[in-house]
C-alpha cells in the first residue's frame, strides 16, 4: 500500500512540474529591461551666412574665409555665397533663399546701399540678424556694420599719396568698383573734401571710373583714361581689383614713372608693382580679419550679447574687445587703420594674403 501511495504522490508531482513549465509567466519587473534607452540629440549647429558682392575677387575669397574661421571657432556653420554680377538683384535673390533656409544670421557686404532694404527688413522681420561689412547697407537695413577702417582717413590718405608721387602738381583720375558701392563712394567723397584744401590748387581731379570690380572692365576703363587724359600724372584705385588692373595696364604700356598709381590691394597682387616702382606704395587693411570681426559680431548678435547699439562690447578672438560706436543713423564696429604697403615691407606680406 506504501509504495501505491508513494507512486500515485511521484505521478502528481510530475503534472505539477510540467504544468508549471508550461504556464505563461510572470511579467518581469526588471527595470533593465522595462526602461527604454533614448539618445540625446547633439543640438543643431546655429547658421551663419555670409554673401560677398561677387564670384572671383581675391578680396572677397579672403574676406569670406576669416568669416569662416570665427564662425567654426564659435561652432557655428557657415554659409558662404556671392553672385556671378555685383548687382543688387542677385543678392536680393540669396537673401530670399536664406530667409527660407531660416538662418540664424545673414552678413553681407551691399552692391547697393538702398536696394536691398526691402529684403533685409523681411529677414530681421523673420527673426534673423543682419549686419553689414565692408560695404554698407542703410542702417535701417542692418543692425550694425563692420568696417575696415575709418573711412575719412582713407580717403584723405590716399590722395596724400598720390600728391606726394605726382610732386604736388598735375591730373588725377579715379578708377572706383561699382557707382553704387558705398564704401567706395564714402571714400571718393572724402577725396574731394581733401582736395578743397588750398595746397592742392595745381591737383586736378579729371575723372571717376568705374570697373565694377571686374578685371577685365577695369582694365578697360584704365586705358580709357590713359586715352582720354594724355597729361594724366596719377591714378587712385580703392578697389583691389581695380588697382591691379592699372598696374598690368601701366607695365604693358610701359609708363612707369610716368603715371602714378596707388590705392587699395592685396600684397600677394600688387607686389610685382611694388616692387617693379610702378605703384610706389598703396594701403589696406587685412581682408581676412574683416570677415573674422564679421564673423564674431554675428555670434554675438545671435547670442544676444550685443543688439548694435552704441556702446555694447564684446570679444572678438584674437582681435580682442570691440565695441559698437556711432556711424551716422547707423551703428558699426571698427577693425583699424589702413596699412601702409611699399618696397620695404611687401617682401613679408605677399605670401600672407
């Protein structure tokens, strides 16, 4: 009977093990396996572009590269465009493109000072900062701008060099970039201030060219003025391109000495006419650094830590501190002087930029 018993109690225990394999189980209360992992995001780089007057102008390549370099330091991204033509048109068009990319910050160097107000009060109407460099916008069209240097010293500087090339008496012509540039016009109008003075009453100012920063017009243009002004003693071109092109023009037709050059230009262009006497010396300031003081004043428009009113202070890398100062109904931010190129010193900067 015992091992009746015994058998019949190993039976049941058998079912219930099996029946316990088989039933569903429990569900886990194993946090590990409950919680479901989620990936942080990276936060989305902010949009920094900036649009040039026009394609194939050294200056504007170096100009765009320091804006670049301080946007990436900042860890930003940017966007770098420039239409075939410096017209307004065209950069009316990549504003738009912008605006409907929803940037965080568009800076730009104007074809046209009134022009592309519309444009620009739509994007700081979206939200977006806008600021100008190197050639300005209205400043109802900007929040504020860059400038390479102060524009009456330019003026006034580079008509004092070429005076003093000239040897005080003679023509002098202007070969400009576009009628509409507001750098270059601000500059030529204080050129004429300078001129009123007394001590320049045996300088003649015959003409204002314009080659539309474009190589081959202003070559053209030069050698119209070399035409049309056979007594011609002096040409100021305040446009990198524009002096480069009259010094090809001055060597090929072999008038070293004979016309005076100076202006505006990039040491790695100009020096073969430095150092050839056909342009004894000219100015500038460096291209790169007014791109990356662009570049940081963007940022700092964006970051809120400054909104372009006279007074406000920020850091601008390896430039140091800047601050906004007053620039007619405008606002602007001041890179330097303009930079003295000649025989003694071009040998050091062509290889720069």
């Amino acid at each position: 009977m015992k091992k009746v018993l015994a058998l019949i109690l190993a039976v049941i225990m058998m079912v219930s093990l099996l029946a316990g394999c088989a039933a569903p189980q429990p569900a886990s209360t194993n946090t590990e396996t409950q919680t479901t992992t989620t990936e942080q995001k990276p936060e989305a780089k902010k949009k920094f572009a900036f649009i040039f007057k026009n394609t194939g102008n050294p200056y504007g390549e170096k100009q765009m590269d320091g804006f670049k370099t301080a946007i990436e330091e900042l860890g930003g991204e940017a966007i770098l465009k420039a239409p075939d033509q410096p017209t307004a048109e065209a950069q009316i068009q990549m504003i738009e493109e912008l605006i409907a990319q929803k940037v965080d910050c568009i800076a730009l160097t104007g074809n046209d000072p009134d022009a592309l107000q519309p444009a620009l009060k739509k994007a700081m109407d979206a939200g977006i900062k806008v600021l100008s460099a190197d050639s300005a916008v209205n400043a109802q069209s900007r929040m504020v701008h860059v400038n390479q240097a102060d524009p009456e010293r330019i003026g006034r500087v580079e008509v004092q060099a070429v005076v003093e090339m000239i040897g005080g008496s003679g023509e002098i012509a202007v070969l400009s970039a576009t009628s509409q540039a507001t750098n270059q016009n601000t500059w030529i109008e204080w050129m004429k201030k300078e001129l009123e003075d007394p001590k320049y009453k045996d300088v003649k100012l015959v003409k204002v060219a314009y080659g539309d920063d474009l190589r081959d017009k202003s070559v053209s243009e030069t050698e119209a003025l070399l035409k049309s002004y056979p007594n011609l003693k002096g040409i100021i071109a305040p446009t990198t391109v524009g002096i480069a092109a009259a010094g090809k023009v001055l060597t090929d037709k072999g008038l070293k000495g004979k016309v005076q050059l100076t202006g505006l230009g990039l040491p790695s262009e100009m020096a073969e006419y430095i150092e050839s006497g056909v342009c004894p010396w000219m100015y500038l300031w460096n291209p790169i650094d007014v791109g990356y003081l662009t570049g940081y004043a963007a940022f700092a428009l964006v970051e809120g830590k400054i909104t372009g009113k006279v007074g406000d202070k920020f850091n601008a890398g390896k430039l140091g501190d800047k601050e906004v100062i007053a620039d007619g109904d405008g606002t602007q931010i001041m890179l330097g002087d303009p930079f003295k190129f000649d025989a003694k010193n071009i040998g050091e900067w062509k290889s720069v930029y």
